[in-house]
C-alpha cells in the first residue's frame, strides 16, 4: 500500500471540515469556498502525480 493513503486520509478530516465551515457561514462568498475545493483539486492530482512518479522512480532502481 502506498504511504501517503493514511497521511491522505488523516488530511482530508479537518479539510472537509474546513470546507463545511466556509459552505455553512453566511459571510463567506461562494466563489472564496470554489476557490478552494479547486485548489484542494489541484494539489491532490499533483500530489498523487508526484507519488506516482515516486513509487515509479523506486521500483526502477530497485530492479
């Protein structure tokens, strides 16, 4: 198993809480709250990207 899955997992907790609170609170512009699910979006792909080329990278080196 990868190991960034439980890192990943122990992130998304108070991310999504996070993006609770901005979806709920009336002061906050729903552009500000898409804003931020977009670039949860981005990070999370270049991330798995990078640990994909990782993972990649070491089964190369290993063999």
């Amino acid at each position: 198993m990868n190991p960034l899955v439980p890192l990943l997992s122990l992130l998304l907790l108070p991310i999504a809480a996070i993006c609770a609170l901005l979806y709920l609170d009336t002061g906050i512009e729903p552009a500000l709250f898409w804003a931020t699910v977009k670039t949860f979006a981005i990070l999370f792909v270049v991330g798995g990207a990078m640990s994909y080329a990782a993972s990649r990278l070491a089964d190369r080196t290993h063999a």
